[in-house]
C-alpha cells in the first residue's frame, strides 16, 4: 500500500468502540474514515468526540462502512450475536478486519469467516487486546526461556462487580481474555475443559464460573470468572517446577514476580515417607522490567503492519477459533453438570 494511509471504518461505538477509534485516530498509518452505530445517543458521542476532525462520518448503518469502497479496513466492536454477519460482509467486500473478543458465536462462523478471510487475501485479526501487553509478552519471553522449568499449572483469577451482559455469560465475556494470554504464553493445545456455572439476581445467565482445563503435557489450567464480587482482582499464577511466576495486571508497578520457590524430591534419603523425600526451596523474588505502552495501540500498529506488509497476525482466525471452541465446550460442561468435554 506504500505510504498511503489505510482508510479504516468502525462499526459499534459503545463499550469498546472509543479505545479502538481513539488508538486508531492517533496511529500515523491510519485515516479514521467513519463510524457507525445503530444507537442515537451513541452517535453523539461519537460526534462530539470527533467534533474536531471533520471529515469522519458518523453513520447508522454497519452497512453503510463495510459497503464503502473507499475503506480499507473495518473494525467491529458490536455485541456478539452480530460479529459473523459484519465481518463476512466486510470480507467479501475485500475489507480487512479487526475483530472484538470473542470472534463468533461458534466455531462453525469462525471457520466460516476464516476460509473468506484466506479466500479474499484478507487479514482477519481477532482482538485479544492482552496478548499484547507489555507483561504478557515477557511472560512469553520468560516461558520460553525455561527460566520456570516444566509448567505445571496455570491458575488466574479475573473478577470485578459487573458489568453484567444481557447477550453472554461470564465465560464469553470475561475467559476470553485469560484463555488468549494462556494461549499466547504456553504452547500446548487444550485436550479437554469442565466448568460449572451459577445464575444470580435474575440474570439469564451465569454470571459466575469455574473453568479446568487439561492441556497436553499434564499441565493444567483453572479460571475464575465473575461479575459479582466486590473487589477487582486480576491475578494469574504460572507455576514451573523450576520457579513460579506471579502476573498481577493491577498491579501499577511490579506487574510480574518471579519467585525461585518451589519443590525437589531428595532420592538420596533412606526414608521412605514421601514426606521426608520432599525438599522445600524458597530463594529469591525479583521483578523484570516491563513495557508500559498501552496493548491496544500496539495491536492497531500490528494491524497495520499485517496489511502493510503481509505479516501473520499474532491473534488471527485461527486464534480466534481456538477460543470460541473451548468457550462452546465450557458451556456444553456446565449445562451437563461439570463433566468434562473432549476439545
């Protein structure tokens, strides 16, 4: 494309619209064209946001973007049920496109959507905005370096008061965020899921959950997701048999602790007890430095560079359809009580 700027649309200006249309209006690669949403009050919004920048149009229509053909690119931030329908039609319109978390509301749609995205030479970015954190990607950087040794489990904890969702549960809402890290961190494909959910306060559905996976390997994962608690905790703990990685996103300072804690079996001892053959290690804890650039200006420079220079996308369809497979499975386990469900 050389150096003219990608002409981006946006469809969805509620929740998650104005980060995407702020990082994309501030990135020097990108010409914010338009921006639609079906809700009056929205729209003035986004007018009175852009009132300084003239020429981006504020639309009702999500047609009215991914039919343009002076757009680029479309990104769609708009409740899930419409993610397939938009994104198809902007594909097949020769868009790229930046995709809300999750991707579809199956993986039949993402399949769908990626074979369109392959078939155009489109790119297809599903926005899993925390794989691109600074701390994430030094999580990566410290996995594969082998300084925690073999991953034996992987336990995070994501809970916060609302904001309650009328269109998914907790799981499509919250796990998404935790299962793209997970995926982006530890390269070993999810063998099988069980989860139990509850509904409360009359919500059509769960707003708390429970989720186990079991990861080729042995190594195995738990999530927390919930709407109700009363305190914002975003904490994950990746334990190695070498050292233990302690990632807090609210943390404002040490985001990630390294401890070198953690446990050996002495073989040279006579006893026999599996007591005595265990040998407690507690060393030292340190912090690694971390960039602090915020991950959703450096997913839309990603982007870019993924149009620009035909990159694959970090978390592209297939990413994407990862995700939604074990958020159908999660969901298949609550409804049965738990059990687990094959991925």
């Amino acid at each position: 494309m050389g150096s003219k700027k990608i002409r981006i649309g946006l469809v969805g200006y509620g929740y998650w619209g104005p980060n995407l249309a702020r990082n994309a209006s501030q990135n020097p690669l990108v010409k914010l064209v338009s921006i639609a949403d079906v809700d009056a009050q929205r729209r003035r919004i986004a007018a009175a946001d852009f009132s300084t920048i003239s020429d981006v149009r504020i639309l009702k229509d999500d047609s009215d973007v991914t039919d343009d053909p002076g757009i680029d690119a479309v990104m769609i931030a708009t409740p899930l049920t419409s993610h397939y329908r938009i994104a198809k039609r902007a594909l097949e319109n020769g868009k790229h496109v930046l995709l809300e978390k999750p991707m579809t509301k199956s993986a039949r749609e993402a399949r769908e959507l990626i074979k369109i995205a392959k078939r155009n030479k489109r790119v297809l970015l599903v926005d899993h905005t925390f794989v691109y954190l600074g701390a994430v990607k030094k999580i990566k950087e410290i996995i594969e370096s082998k300084k925690l040794g073999e991953i034996y489990y992987y336990d995070s904890v994501r809970i916060n008061l609302g904001l309650f969702r009328s269109d998914v549960n907790v799981v499509w809402d919250l796990a998404p965020h935790d299962l793209s890290i997970l995926q982006h961190v530890i390269n070993k494909k999810p063998k099988s899921v069980s989860a139990v959910g509850e509904r409360f306060a009359k919500s059509p559905h769960e707003a708390i959950a429970y989720i186990t996976l079991k990861l080729e390997g042995g190594t195995l994962v738990h999530l927390h997701v919930n709407w109700l608690s009363p305190v914002k905790i975003r904490k994950t703990v990746i334990g190695g048999n070498r050292r233990i990685l302690v990632f807090d996103d609210l943390e404002p300072s040490e985001k990630i602790k390294i401890y070198d804690h953690g446990i050996s079996l002495d073989s040279s001892t006579k006893e026999k007890s599996y007591r005595d053959l265990v040998k407690y290690r507690i060393g030292d804890i340190y912090s690694p430095y971390v960039d602090r650039q915020e991950a959703l200006k450096i997913e839309i420079q990603h982007f870019c560079d993924c149009i620009t220079k035909g990159i694959k996308p970090i978390t592209g369809g297939e990413s994407g359809l990862q995700i939604v497979k074990i958020l159908e499975a999660a969901d298949r386990s609550i409804q049965s009580g738990g059990k687990q469900v094959r991925i």
